[in-house]
C-alpha cells in the first residue's frame, strides 16, 4: 500500500492521522499500523501522525502488509488479483465464511491461510463472483468506495409479466424462523431489478436476469416467491419445500428439481470502480455447468 498525496484546502491545519482517515479512509488501526510498522513522510521528511499540514504539503504513506497471492483450488477460479483483493468465482456447494462442518472447506479457507475479508457473500447453493479483500482496509475501501453493481442470472418457474420491471417488497425475518424471509408491510425496502432473457413456452421456465437495488437476505428469492414464480431447486421457497410448497407448480418441479439438485441462481455479473487505480472494472462468469445443461434439456 503506497500512497503519494498533495494537499488540498480542505485539510490545511488538520492532523495527518486526520488526512488518512478522512481522505483514505484508514480505521484507527490501520492508522496505528502505519504509524508503527509502515512509512509516513511530509514534504519529504519523516513525520509523525499528529503533525499538522498545510495547502500544498507532500505527504508519503507506505505499508507492506506482504499479502501473497491466493491459492488456486482447482474448482475456484480467480478472475483478477492484486495485491489487495480478487475477484473469484465460487461454485455451487461451497460455503463463504468457515463455520462449523466447514472450517476447512470454506472458500476463505481454500484460498489462504491467513484472514479474508470478503466483500459480499453468497449462500451455499448460489454460484458466481464475489469480491474478496485481502485486509481490513482494502476490505474499507471496496465497501465505501467501490459502488459495487451485482448482477444475477437465475431460472424461475412461469413467464413474469411484463417481462421486465421491478420488484419491491419489503422483507423481514418470518416469525419464529432463522432462514426463511417475508414480503411483509413491516420489513426492510428491498428492490430487485428484474428482465427476462429468454422463455421456454415448452416447459414453462424463465431464464432472468436481477440485479440488486438493495441485498437483503435472500432477497430474490424471497421477491419471486412472492410473485408467484419461484427459483428451480429452491429448497426453502421453491414449490416441493416444507415453508413455501406450491402445489400449482408440484407436479412440474418434481422433474427439474431434480435435475437441478440446487438454488438456480448464479452471480454471474460485477461491476465497479477500483478504489486502488480508480479504473472501472467488469467482470463475468458463464453459467455454471448444472444450469446450462437444463436449459440445453429443455431446448
């Protein structure tokens, strides 16, 4: 982490430990580990924290975190990496975060040895791309500075109408449940983008296309079981589950559960601006291997 910085009006007669927190972003800990372990100069002079600077000063911060680079497991691909962060494309079965049963086996775990913080997550079932930050500070500035766009592609039963619009239902937690979500009056706003790509008249399955306004808890799920279209392989809210059955839709998800084995919902799409070289980043991943075989199935 290197930083060379000029300064403007707005700091003269501030703190440089003011300058890095408002102007970088830096917590009081990554203050404190540059103060102690990195680089901090002014004009060209060594300086301490609580020095003060003018219009104009040259201010100098460095740190080396020694972040390496991630492992590569061999079903985790690694779209970008920098010394900061990644992009990675997590596959269908894997966990994010360690926990119990997966302490091993989490995608943090695979990939390092040492702490990940990732920048958003995907449940279990959910393949696609997340962002992973390396520390807590690139893990800060990813999270206020990045304006990350997330996209999603998923395979929904029926035809939604119109076939393109938005969903905005406020969710909550249902009652006396730890995983399942309401559209209810009195939950949080949620609004879900959603077009569809293609429809298959022959089964009666929509190919769509989300991207998130907000990211509540399984928020598309929750949105398309709402409206009457749930995600194949839904195993919470999807027509065979115990909480949200269907029996409209029974006799149809009994075949393509089946095939499907999982949510079908892919992270197939990220946008943002890099905070590191401020260069506008895209990234995609294809649909994994499960879901594209029931579409060529169907077709």
């Amino acid at each position: 982490m290197k930083f060379e910085y000029f300064v403007e009006n707005e700091y003269n007669g501030c703190e440089i430990q003011q300058v890095m927190r408002r102007k970088f972003k830096m917590s009081t800990t990554w203050v404190k580990r540059v103060k102690l372990y990195g680089t901090v100069e002014q004009n060209g002079v060594h300086a301490r924290v609580k020095d003060r600077v003018s219009t104009g000063d040259r201010l100098y911060f460095e740190y080396e975190d020694n972040s390496g680079k991630l492992n590569c497991p061999e079903n985790v691909s690694i779209l970008y990496e920098t010394g900061s962060y990644a992009v990675v494309n997590k596959p269908a079965g894997m966990v994010t975060h360690p926990s119990h049963g997966h302490l091993e086996d989490s995608l943090l775990t695979s990939l390092s040895d040492e702490t990940l913080h990732p920048v958003m997550r995907l449940d279990r079932e959910t393949s696609g791309l997340l962002i992973v930050a390396k520390d807590g500070y690139a893990h800060n500035m990813l999270v206020t500075e990045a304006d990350i766009k997330k996209s999603y592609l998923a395979l929904c039963y029926g035809k939604l109408e119109p076939s393109e619009g938005t969903m905005s239902f406020p969710i909550a937690r249902r009652e006396n449940s730890v995983m399942i979500r309401d559209c209810v009056e009195n939950g949080k706003p949620s609004v879900t983008h959603y077009k569809t790509v293609e429809y298959f008249g022959n089964a009666g399955i929509s190919l769509v296309e989300f991207k998130l306004e907000t990211g509540r808890c399984h928020q598309i799920r929750t949105h398309c079981c709402h409206v009457g279209h749930p995600l194949l392989g839904d195993g919470l809210y999807g027509p065979l589950s115990d909480d949200n059955p269907n029996p409209e839709l029974k006799d149809k998800a009994v075949i393509f559960d089946e095939q499907m084995r999982r949510v079908a919902l892919h992270a197939y799409k990220i946008e943002y601006k890099d905070p590191f070289d401020k260069e506008d980043k895209v990234f995609e991943a294809a649909l994994p291997e499960d879901m594209q075989k029931v579409i060529d199935g169907i077709r």
